[in-house]
C-alpha cells in the first residue's frame, strides 16, 4: 500500500471516522471486507438514508450492491476513495456538516445538492454518477451584475487599463 494510503488510514483511524463508518456499517447491517488503499468496503448496506448506491465514512464506503456488483464500479468506489481522503483532510467528523453545508450551497446556486458541491467535484462529479448543472437563472443574473463568470472555468474580459480608459475620454 502507498504511503499516502497508509496516511489515510491512519488519520481517519486516529480521528474516529473510520470507527463510526463501521458503526454505521453495523447500523445498517452491511457485510464488511477488506478493499484495496486500506480501506473498508460494507456492502449490502439497508438503512434507507442517505439515497444513492454509495457513500463514504472515514475509510468505510458504505454501498448497497453485493460485493460482487461492486468489483464492476471500479469508478464509483475510486470517487469514494477520494472522499475518505477527505474525511482525512477534514479532521474526520468534522467532513459531515462541512459536506451539508457545500451540499446546501450547491442546491441554492443550482438545485442539485451534488453539481457545485465543492466535496463531489474534487472527488469527480461523474465517477459519483453526478452531472454538472447550470446556475439557477437568478444567480446567473447576480454573477453578471457583479462582473463574475456564471460558467465554472468562464474567464472575465481583460480589464481595462487607466491608459486605455483615458485614451478613450479624450476622443
């Protein structure tokens, strides 16, 4: 295992993350195995919350398809991974509502709660079965009146300068 994997584990290990994603696991009567990077895979979990096939507690990804289903979800369980390297970053529990908050940001900007989630872009929208959404209307019309891109990515037009301004003045 990579040292940064071993790190991971540790961290989350030392933070409680991990112990309460197991707990979880438990919680929700979920069959726990080993996966690869030291982390903890709890397939087959039951509890009705949150929604989706996969979600993450420190070094546990908590998922609801059988194991076997899983190993084809190469892709999912990398864009897992990622988050239990944010459990790491976040000092554990912490990531829970710091992940609500984003979460609610991204619902206000867009009307989905993954789109501007700044946790699930960084742990790639698409590897999570998330797709990027549009500003809602009005924060596009807010993000023009404030001179700020509405298009992640979106450059600004190059300033003017104080020579170019009082060039034009004088015309």
């Amino acid at each position: 295992m990579r040292a940064a994997y071993r790190a991971r584990q540790v961290v989350n290990l030392v933070n409680g993350s991990t112990l309460a994603g197991v707990l979880v696991a438990g919680a929700g009567r979920a069959r726990l195995a080993r996966g690869r990077d030291g982390l903890l895979i709890a397939a087959r979990y039951r509890l009705p919350v949150p929604v989706g096939p996969a979600f993450c507690i420190g070094n546990v990804i908590l998922a609801r398809p059988e194991r076997g289903a899983l190993r084809r979800m190469d892709a999912l369980l990398t864009h897992e991974a990622r988050h239990a390297t944010q459990y790491a970053w976040c000092g554990g529990l912490p990531m829970i509502p710091l992940y609500f908050l984003a979460a609610g940001v991204s619902w206000g900007l867009t009307g989905d709660f993954g789109a501007r989630n700044v946790f699930e872009r960084l742990a790639g929208l698409a590897d999570g079965g998330y797709t990027d959404k549009p500003l809602r209307p009005g924060v596009r019309r807010l993000a023009r009146l404030a001179g700020r891109p509405a298009r992640p990515g979106a450059r600004l037009a190059r300033p003017v300068s104080r020579v170019q301004r009082s060039s034009s003045v004088t015309r």
